[in-house]
C-alpha cells in the first residue's frame, strides 16, 4: 500500500490511499480511495490496466476523475495519473429535479403536438430558454461528462429550439399564438444578464461567463410566461402543469444543493445559490393559487 496526498494541500486531514495489485497477465488493479475527516470516506475510483490491452480502463468511478496512461518508454509500464476532484454530482433531490423538468418540456410538447395549440404560451420565454440551453452548454462537444448528462443536455437543447419553431413556424400552432398578449422586452433583460455575467464570475473565461449569463437569464426567463398569464387568466391546465413543474424542477435542486452542501466537503456555489432562489421566489405567487385552485377544485386564474 503506497500513501500519498491527491487532495488539497491546505487541508492536512484529508489522504488518499492508492493500492497496487498485479495481475497474472503482468498488469495491475489500481485502487484510489480519499479519506475525509475521521476517515470518513469521500471519494473512490479503480481502475484496471492489463498487458494484453496496453491501456488503463476505468472500473468505475464517484467524483474523483483520474485520467491514466501507460508509459512505455522505460522498461516496465509506469503508471502517470493526474487528479482533478469534481463534487459528487447524483443525488436522489437532483434525480428528481432532473426529471421534473424533463416531464415540464414534454408536457409542453404533448400540448403544442397533440392539441396544435400554443395558447397561453409566451414565446419569448421559450426564446429565452433556447438562449440560457445554448450558452450553459457550449461544452457539449468538447467536455464529456457522461452518458446521462449528454442525453439530457441534447433533449434540452432540442426541445427548446422545437418549441421556439412550432410557435414561430408551424402553419396551424402559430395560428394560436396571442402575440397582442404576449409583449414582455424580453430582449432588455439579456443584456443586464450578460453584464453582470462579465462582472460577477467564478472565472474570466468564455465558457465559464456564458454559464454564468445563462445562469442568470434561466432565473428571469419565466417573467414574460407569467406576465402573459396574469394577462389572459384563462389558464388551461396544461400551462398550469407546465409552468408547476418548471417551479418544482428549481426547488427540488435548491433542496439538491442543501444535501450537498451537508454531505460533500468544501461545496459552496454562492452564484448559482442566489441565481436559483431568485427563479423560485418568481415562482411564488403561481405556487401559491395553483395550491388554491387544486384545493378547492376551481379553475386556475392568477390575479390581473
């Protein structure tokens, strides 16, 4: 058994342990495991490299990413590992919020598809979310995080710009679209979002201020739907659900963020803390005659 520090060097209560053991075929089982405080396990990955493959091949993994390579230059392999520690990023309130917000973007589409109506909804949210999916993804083909994360960032990207061309394009959809209603300048809210992406960052790099801007605009980009529907007041049930289960998809991650904040050492993400909060505090007036409308069985109607 090798000790050796990966983590961070400020902190003298964390180690990692790295285990070695051969293989009959003249490779090896390498075992990583980071120990917290009280040696409270917080991070693990294995990985394998058999001689017949001449490759390190990942086993299996948590949220401590190591990439491996075999050397071959000297005379027998030598294993070169680089450490980059990403917080543990699956929990069963992400899960959830993950998939709430999956069944908001279809229950949209089922309406728009299947009824061939886009009443009651504001197509320069829509446009916004196209906008906030485009720049918090530029990553997509570049950074590969998981199979899961991929899907779920295509299904996004793909649903926000099919909403955008029913509403905008289709020759029946389009016929419903209340646009006398639907006046919101959604455009002067971008441009504060962007300047106070460019000031208030974690990183000055392209990538990472256009997460932060589109972190900011998701938190405004539900404005011009609510603005609509205190305008119309006829809510269908199905813009109730949708604009619900939007609300529901943010609370279930601030309740994500909690769990990680008490579970994983050092998680602290203030901006997109305070982004989120502020989307849901948008959310609590509808939350509240949405509970009133499906308590005493009425027609939801939000106030003028």
């Amino acid at each position: 058994m090798v000790i050796s520090d990966l983590t961070n060097k400020e902190n003298n209560s964390n180690m990692t342990l790295v285990e070695f053991d051969f293989t009959n075929d003249g490779g090896f089982l390498l075992s990583i495991t980071c120990l917290g405080r009280l040696g409270r396990k917080v991070t693990g990955a294995c990985f394998s490299y058999h001689k017949r493959k001449e490759k390190a091949e990942r086993v299996r993994h948590y949220d401590l990413i190591l990439s491996a390579w075999i050397s071959r230059r000297d005379r027998f392999p030598k294993l070169i590992l680089q450490a980059d520690h990403k917080e543990r990023t699956m929990n069963i309130f992400r899960l959830a919020g993950d998939m709430t917000h999956l069944v908001s973007v279809l229950v949209l589409l089922l309406k728009i598809h299947t009824i061939k109506s886009c009443a009651g909804i504001s197509l320069k949210t829509q446009e916004l979310y196209a906008l906030v999916f485009t720049t918090r993804y530029l990553d997509l083909f570049t950074d590969y995080i998981s199979l899961y994360n991929t899907v779920m960032k295509l299904i996004f990207l793909g649903s926000s710009f099919s909403i955008v061309w029913y509403i905008r394009r289709h020759k029946i959809v389009r016929r419903s679209y209340d646009k006398d209603q639907d006046t919101f300048r959604h455009y002067f809210i971008v441009l504060p979002c962007l300047v106070l992406a460019l000031l208030i960052h974690h990183k000055f790099t392209f990538k990472e201020v256009m997460w932060t801007f589109s972190l900011y605009l998701e938190a405004v980009a539900i404005l011009p739907q609510l603005v609509l529907l205190q305008r119309t007041r006829n809510i269908d049930n199905l813009t109730g659900q949708y604009v619900f289960l939007l609300g529901a998809y943010r609370a279930l991650y601030i309740l994500n963020w909690i769990y990680r904040h008490y579970t994983e050492p050092h998680y602290v993400h203030w901006i997109t803390w305070i982004a989120g909060i502020v989307q849901t505090l948008l959310y609590a007036d509808f939350f509240y005659y949405y509970f009133q409308s499906w308590k005493n069985n009425v027609k939801l109607q939000l106030p003028a």
